[in-house]
C-alpha cells in the first residue's frame, strides 16, 4: 500500500498540534497533497515527525473538523476532496467569462467578510501558517515570487473563515484579477504596500478583530487596486 510522503516540518514555538496541524493543512491547500491521497499510519507519521502520537492525533482531529482529511476507523486518515457543494460551484463559475470589473466587484463584497470570519473562527494553525507567508513576503522578491504569496495569504485566510464556499470563492476571484495583481506586484513599492496591508489584516485576525479585520481588508483592497491601475 502506497502512503503520501509528508515533507520535514519547521519547528516554530507554539504548540506541537497547532505546528502539526498548519503544516498538513498548507500542504492541503498548496496541493502537494491530493484529494484521496492517504497518509501514513498514525504510529509511522508521528516518528517520521519527531512528535508524539497524541500531538499529532490533536493536530488530525482539528483537520477533520475542517473538513480537509477523513478518518475511519481500520482505514486510516485520507485526505478529503471539496465538498460536493463547493465542487459543483467552482465547476460552474469556471465556465464563466468573467468580466474584470464584475471579479473585483465580488472581490470588494467578499473578501472583507472573510477577513471578519477569519478574525473570529481563526485557530492557531490559521494564525501560524498566515505568519509563515508573512514572514516569507518581502518587497526585494521577484515580482512572480511575491504575486505567488500573496494569493497564499489570501485562500489561507479563506481557509480560517472555515465556509468551503467561501474557499471557492475567493480561489475563484483570485483567478479572474490575476492580470490585475500582476500589476500591483511590478514594483517595490507596489510589493511593499501590499505586504503591509497584509500585516494589518494578520493583526486584526489574531486579535479576533473582526470588525477590524474587515475594515483592514477594504483598505487594501483600495490601496493595491490604484497601484494596479496601468497608468498609475
């Protein structure tokens, strides 16, 4: 029986579960594991990870909470695909032709409340792996790099309003304005506003803000659409 192999984890100082349980969900979303890919069995994975058994079935019992993996007794834990819900709706918008103005509007209407729910459902995992694509964000990155993370940050926070819907939602929106950031990330300056915005949003989430969370989200919403402007 063939297992999915789990690269090494960065140890950081929080707790063991929350690191565990960041780490797997990053490679969840990330795609490095697949829907149906089933992981090593408990005892093996946790060697493999340097931690304890009960560790790691806290980190197993959160993602399953979050819908990301399945677990069944005698079968082990597999990693779980969309909901059916959230499949069939990123099915259909897919097929879409979307218009620039229309994705940005949505963008405007969405991605604030997302950003209110993160602040309130966030757990530690969220709050860890957030910061792990801030710290990895800096304005001397090549501009490909930067736009790469700065989608990571946004289907992460996504992750933590913890609503598949909204996942897609934003995967969605993410996909319809890529020609727009790529503009915003063409420059230092345009890199550099967009972290900071950025790091206001992550203060606000894990403060469990949420209303401030939300008002941070307009703001650079605002602020990385005129530095995405061509003739700005």
């Amino acid at each position: 029986m063939t297992f999915a192999s789990i690269p090494p984890m960065r140890r950081r100082s929080r707790s063991v579960s929350a690191e565990v349980a960041a780490h797997l969900e990053k490679l969840i979303i990330s795609g490095e594991l697949r829907a149906g890919d089933r992981l090593p069995p408990e005892r093996e994975l946790a060697a493999n990870m340097n931690i304890s058994r009960s560790s790691l079935r806290e980190a197993m019992f959160e993602l399953e909470s979050k819908k990301l993996v399945e677990r069944r007794q005698g079968r082990g834990s597999t990693v779980a695909d969309i909901s059916p819900g959230a499949s069939q709706l990123h099915g259909n918008l897919a097929d879409l032709d979307i218009e620039l103005g229309y994705a940005t509007e949505l963008r405007d209407l969405v991605e604030p409340r997302i950003a209110e729910l993160a602040a309130l459902r966030a757990v530690d995992s969220n709050l860890l792996s957030l910061d792990e694509v801030l710290a990895r964000s800096h304005e001397t990155l090549p501009a490909e790099e930067s736009m790469r993370l700065d989608l990571e940050f946004h289907t992460l926070l996504a992750h933590a309003a913890q609503n598949p819907l909204l996942v897609t939602l934003c995967t969605m929106t993410n996909e319809w304005t890529r020609r727009t950031r790529v503009l915003s990330h063409r420059t230092a300056l345009g890199r550099r506003i967009s972290i900071q915005g950025h790091e206001s949003i992550y203060r606000a989430v894990s403060e469990h803000d949420g209303p401030a969370a939300a008002t941070a989200m307009e703001q650079h919403l605002r602020e990385v659409r005129q530095i995405s402007t061509p003739n700005s």
